[in-house]
C-alpha cells in the first residue's frame, strides 16, 4: 500500500524524524519520571501545545453543553420521547451531515483550511444565535400544540414518532446544528488541524493530553450548566465560547505554526497540497481502501451501538425527568460523572498506549460496550434476575434502578471511547496520504460515524413500523444485533491493526 506519496522521496523526512526523535530523548532525560508520566510535554513545545489544548477544551465544552440541551429540548417535547430520537437522527441529521460534508470538500478545493474553519464556525455560532435570541423565547407559538400531535399520532401509530419531531421543529433543528457540531467541529476539523500539524513523535505524547483536557472539559460543563441557571444562559456560554476559539485559531495559525521551532518541510509540504478528489471520487476510493475500510467499519460500529443502548436509557431518563430544566440538571451531572470517569481512564489510557502500544488501546471500547449493553438490556429481557440485585443496592423502584444501571453504562462506554478509542483512531490516520486522510476524515467520521447511528435510527424505525410499538417492545431485537456489531468490531480492530502497522513500516516512522 503506498502511503508516502505526498512527502516524495523518504531521505529528508526521515533525516528530519531522526534529528526531532534524538532532541526529544535528550530532553526527555531532564525531565523527571514523574512528568514523563503525567505531563510529558518538553517546554519548548509549551507554545505549541498550550493552544491546541485550549481549542480543543472549548470545542468539547461547547459539544457538551449541545449534547445536553438539545436531548432536554427534543426529549421533554410535547408528545415526544426517546423514540423521536431515531427518526431525528434518520430523516434529519443523516441527510444533513451528507450535505455537509460535500460542501466540506467542496469549500476546501477552493478555499485555505484556515478560511473553512472560520467559516463553519461562524456559521454555528450565527445559528445559536438565531436561535437563542429568536426562536426559542417564541417556541410555543411557532410549535404544533400538544392535542395536535396526539391526533396525528393516533391516526398514524407506525410512524407515531415522527409528529413530535415535526411538531417542535425548532428544537428539531437544534438538534441538528449540536449534532452537526459535534461531527464536524471536533472530529473533523479539530482533529484534521492536529493531525497536519503535529508529528507523529509529538502525537503519542500531545494526544493522551488531549483525551484529559477532554476530560476535564466534561466536567466543568456540569458545574457550569448548573451556574448558568437555564438553557439560554448556557446557549450564551456557547456563542461566547465560538468566538473566542476563531480567536484561538488565528493565533495558532499565525503565532504558533509560523515559529521555526514547530515549521517542518513536511508540515510546509503538507500545507501546500491541493485536494484534488471530488466528494464522489473520495468514497470510491474509501470504498477500494482497505484500511479505511475497516476503520469506518468501527466507527459504524461504535455509532450503531451506542446510540442502540443510550436511546434507550434516555427513554427511560425522560419518564424519571420530565421537565425541561429538570432533565437539563440531570444531564449536567451526567456530564460530571463522565469527565470525573474520563480522567481515570485517560490516565489509564496513557499508560497502555505507551507500554503495549495501539491494539490493546483500541479493543478496550468494543468490550465495554457490549458488556454495559448486555447488562442494561439484561434489566429489561429478564427483571427476575436482576431484582434481587435492584435490592441489595437499595433501590426500591425498577424504573430508578434501570435508570442508574443505564447511566452507568453509557458513562463508562463514552468515557473509554474518549479514552481509548478517540486517540487510537486519529492516530491510524496519521500515516495516510494527504488527500486520503483528508477525505477519509470528512467520510469516514463525517459519514461513516454519522451513519453508524442514523443505521440505528432505521433499525429502530423498521421494527417500529412492523410491530407498532415502542423502545421497550423492540429491546429483544435490538439485543441481537447489538451482539453481531461487538463481533464484527473486534474483527475489524484487528485487521486495522495490521494494516495500521505495515502502513507505518511502509512510511518509516517509529510506531
């Protein structure tokens, strides 16, 4: 596989690797063991570091705080419920985010990385404005009332759930903008920035820190939504929190990578690279790319199954918090529990990544997963079983146990997917050609995990449809298929393994 076309010949790259690799071990023996192990960032690349940490930060904050509010908006709806959520998710968010990716790819064969950046961003941070200022104070008047979509929801039960989704519209299209957030803010563009301008000797080190600021970010979002008092002042944290990272970014980009100390002739020769594929000539080349091929595999993989097993524990949070700023509360704590269990496992994450290397890293998430999901669903398939457990843990309402029973699960499945799974996919790009990481990222994250959980939502929709029921009546089914994803991500963890591997030896850079 031919993974070093956009640097040309191998002498000067390596050459250059070699003299950045011998400078490291050099400082590294003036730092203690202890910073080596917690903070292993030399001091030179202070300046380097200290503002991607930063952008990174607000990025996450921002995506946590979306995540929060739009569930609390769409969630507490008249007539909605977890349910609307799939069909959000597949009739609204999928086609968005196709469209935006094309324009993606688009907007980048003619403009800069630094002139995208800017404007995706600011065209998010001009919605939450509309919407903060504008549609949410007037939202009774612009939705559908409540006898409105019990109506329709009665006269159509197959397709019952789609009337809340239609109904509050406006909510509907938050949840859009803070999914879509999400996908191309922090997974494309953030880590395409980090990607073209931090080495491969610099990311085993900058990206662990990373995955802990994430971390922290998570948790200071549940302090500050329960400060903030209400959605509109914490959609205000995220208008702010936009602004001041398009600040961020201009100075890295004219500051930062524009000091000799951190300016290479690979990152020069990247900058310069052209992309020349169209959006529909990137996925066949996905599509003949075995590599990619399986890293979009356990993207598809982790979207379909998490959204499987948190659809369902949100059904279930919604009865216990049904009020908007009740549910908003819950969601902050949620995210408190989440950071505080990410820092654990970023810290422990650190430690196998630097000692066993990217396999031990990347299987850790898919087991997770299919234990948390096999035992929350376990709650619902077989409550004799569990009941005794329910009470030994002192919980005398089933409803309160699954609810908690869930919300643990789903913690621990995100927080190691920030652990684990997170730095072991963007370093499997790394070795990539240009253009190919470049369209790989914009499909693979912004399709192919896109995908994985809008693949969900059309599960959950066709079993909706046959059986005319809701989350509960479909759990059985959604079980199975949670087990075949688990086998087939942990098969495909392996094959990229290989390939990852090889693909370094090929580039000769030092796994």
């Amino acid at each position: 596989m031919e993974v070093s076309g956009v640097s040309g010949g191998l002498g000067w790259r390596r050459q250059y690797l070699n003299k950045q690799v011998m400078q490291m071990n050099v400082e590294n023996l003036e730092m203690s063991k202890f910073r080596q192990a917690i903070f292993p960032i030399e001091n030179r690349e202070l300046k380097k570091f200290i503002p991607f940490a930063m952008l990174i930060f607000i990025t996450v904050f921002n995506f946590t705080q979306l995540r929060n509010i739009k569930d609390a908006v769409v969630l507490t709806a008249p007539g909605s419920g977890g349910e609307a959520i799939s069909y959000l998710k597949t009739l609204i968010v999928m086609p968005s985010v196709i469209l935006m990716s094309a324009f993606y790819v688009r907007l980048r064969k003619s403009a800069s990385f630094e002139r995208s950046y800017t404007v995706i961003v600011g065209f998010f941070i001009a919605f939450f404005i509309i919407f903060n200022y504008f549609l949410f104070p007037n939202a009774d008047h612009l939705h559908m009332s409540l006898d409105t979509i019990s109506s329709l929801k009665a006269a159509y039960p197959r397709v019952q759930f789609i009337f809340p989704v239609i109904g509050a519209w406006t909510y509907s299209l938050y949840y859009l903008m803070a999914e879509m957030w999400g996908t191309f803010v922090l997974s494309v563009l953030f880590w395409q920035f980090a990607n073209d301008n931090i080495g491969t000797h610099e990311a085993k080190r900058f990206y662990p820190q990373f995955l802990l600021v994430n971390a922290v970010a998570t948790i200071l979002v549940g302090v500050a939504m329960k400060a903030a008092g209400g959605i509109q002042m914490t959609n205000n944290v995220v208008i702010v929190g936009g602004l001041v990272m398009l600040y961020i970014f201009r100075y890295v980009n004219t500051e930062v990578l524009t000091d000799p100390r951190f300016t290479s002739d690979v990152s020069a020769k990247t900058k310069k690279q052209k992309v020349k594929l169209s959006f529909g000539e990137s996925l066949k080349q996905l599509v003949a790319s075995p590599y990619i091929g399986y890293l979009s595999m356990m993207i598809l993989a982790y979207g379909l199954s998490i959204n499987m097993i948190e659809v369902c524990w949100k059904d279930i949070a919604v009865k216990v918090y049904p009020l908007k700023e009740d549910y908003a509360a819950m969601m902050a704590d949620y995210s408190l529990y989440t950071g505080l269990t990410g820092v654990v496992l970023v810290m422990i994450s650190k430690g196998v990544l630097r000692r066993y290397g990217w396999l031990p890293c990347a299987i850790i998430t898919p087991l997770v997963i299919s234990v948390s999901g096999a035992v929350y669903f376990s709650t619902t398939l077989f409550p004799g079983v569990v009941e005794p457990w329910m009470l030994l843990a002192g919980f005398t309402s089933p409803q309160i146990f699954v609810f908690a029973l869930g919300m643990g699960g789903v913690i621990l499945s995100k927080s190691s997917k920030y652990s684990f799974f997170d730095p072991t996919k963007e370093m499997a790009y790394i070795p990539l050609p240009y253009d190919l990481r470049m369209t790989g990222k914009a499909a693979a994250d912004g399709i192919g995990g896109r995908l994985g959980k809008a693949g969900s939502g059309y599960i959950q929709m066709a079993l909706f449809a046959v059986t005319a029921g809701s989350l509960q009546d479909i759990l059985p089914y959604l079980a199975c298929i949670l087990v075949a994803l688990s086998a087939l991500w942990i098969f495909s963890v392996f094959r990229l393994n290989a390939l990852y591997n090889q693909a370094l030896v090929d580039a000769e850079i030092e796994d």
